[in-house]
C-alpha cells in the first residue's frame, strides 16, 4: 500500500486574494446597513417618537444588509482568476 505523493499539487488557501478582498467589501457593506439601521432613540421615554419607523431603518437598511449578504455569497463563490 503505496501513497504517491509526487502527483499531489499544493493548493494552498481555497480563497484567493481577489476573494477576500470581496469578502471585505462585503462586510464593509454589511457593517454600512447596521449602521443606517441605528438611531431614532426617543430623548424622553415616556414619549413615542416616530422617527424609529423612517425610510432609512425599515426599508433602506434591510435591503443593503441583504444586499452585502448576497455579494458575501459571490465572494465565496467566484472562482479565482487565472494569472497570467
């Protein structure tokens, strides 16, 4: 029982370079669609203040935390460019 080792090639890491600096712009994004989801605290709590439900958090927000979601997916699943 022999183990050839001569055909075996080093990978190396499974994401290139390309792909993690996707992935970081990813985050970037995700971290962007938290940051607009904040805000809208009341200065007095027995008041209700309405601005919780604005634009920004209910609907903005959510569709770039999605978005940076999705673009983590293709970061993932790009395949890395040939060198030459």
């Amino acid at each position: 029982m022999a183990i050839n080792i001569e055909n075996k090639e080093d990978k190396g890491f499974a994401l290139g370079k390309e792909n993690l600096r996707l992935l970081m712009i990813g985050f970037l994004i995700i971290v962007v669609g938290f940051i607009l989801m904040t805000g809208g605290k009341s200065v007095d709590p027995n008041v209700f203040d309405k601005s919780i439900f604005s634009f920004r958090r209910i609907t903005l927000a959510p569709i770039v935390v999605l978005f940076g979601f999705v673009f983590e997916i293709y970061a993932i699943m790009k395949k890395p460019g040939s060198n030459k």
